[in-house]
C-alpha cells in the first residue's frame, strides 16, 4: 500500500502539470520543429498522458491496486480540463479550437490513467507473491 506523501507528491505533480498545460496554451504558438503532419496531436496526447498518470497517482488504491472507476474518474476529469483548455485557447490570439486535440487530449486520459492502472497492479502482485520454496 502506498504512502500518504506519495499520492501527495502525484497530486502535486498533477496540479504543476496542469499548470504548464495552461502555460503552453496560453501562448499565441509555441514553435517546435514540424517533423511529421499532425504531430501537435501526439503532443496533446502525451501532456493529457501525463497528467492523467500523476493524477492517478494521487488517488488512494486498494491492496490489489486502482478499481476501474477510479480510472474512468480520472479519464473524465482530464478529458475535462482538455475540453476547458480547447475553450481557454478560443480566447488566445494565434489559437484555434480543434475537435481533434480534444480528442487527442482524452486518448492521452486514456492511456495515462490505464498506464498507472497496469503498474500499480503488476506492484500489488509481485508484493504479495510468496518467494519460492526451497
């Protein structure tokens, strides 16, 4: 079972990466190198990724590790703040609002919050797993 201090290290992990996702739109552009059409999707999706891993980390698993509300909690709640950053980004001269980053945005919720989901529960087993016997 895992500590109070780290789900509140994961929680403030979350909420300073919430922070720079708001940062980052909050820039009329941001430049970086074109390497292939549509990157700026992988972007979105590994931003949202990463916050949906720190967010789950801060929520409190059972003994086997997260249930899966806990996951579709936390891919709502990012998809969410994907949704109010599309909106923030209207208001941004140089941006636009794009249905596409929104659903990249909750792809990344996805596979952040599945991501902690599966580590946490490979922990939990290899934790209870008798050594054995010789």
């Amino acid at each position: 079972m895992r500590k109070q201090s780290t789900r509140l290290l994961f929680l403030t992990l979350a909420i300073a990466w919430a922070g720079v996702i708001f940062y980052l739109s909050s820039k009329s552009s941001i430049r970086t190198p074109t390497l292939f059409p549509g990157q700026d999707k992988l972007f979105h999706l590994m931003a949202f990724g990463v916050l949906a891993f720190f967010s789950m980390g801060a929520l409190k698993p059972a003994a086997s590790g997260y249930r899966s509300a806990q996951v579709w909690f936390t891919v709502v709640l990012v998809t969410l703040y994907g949704l109010l950053d599309e909106f923030h980004q209207h208001y941004v001269p140089g941006r636009t609002v794009e249905l596409y980053d929104a659903l990249a945005d909750a792809a990344g919720g996805l596979l952040g919050a599945w991501s902690m989901y599966y580590l946490v529960r490979i922990l939990a087993s290899r934790s209870t797993v008798s050594p054995p016997a010789e």
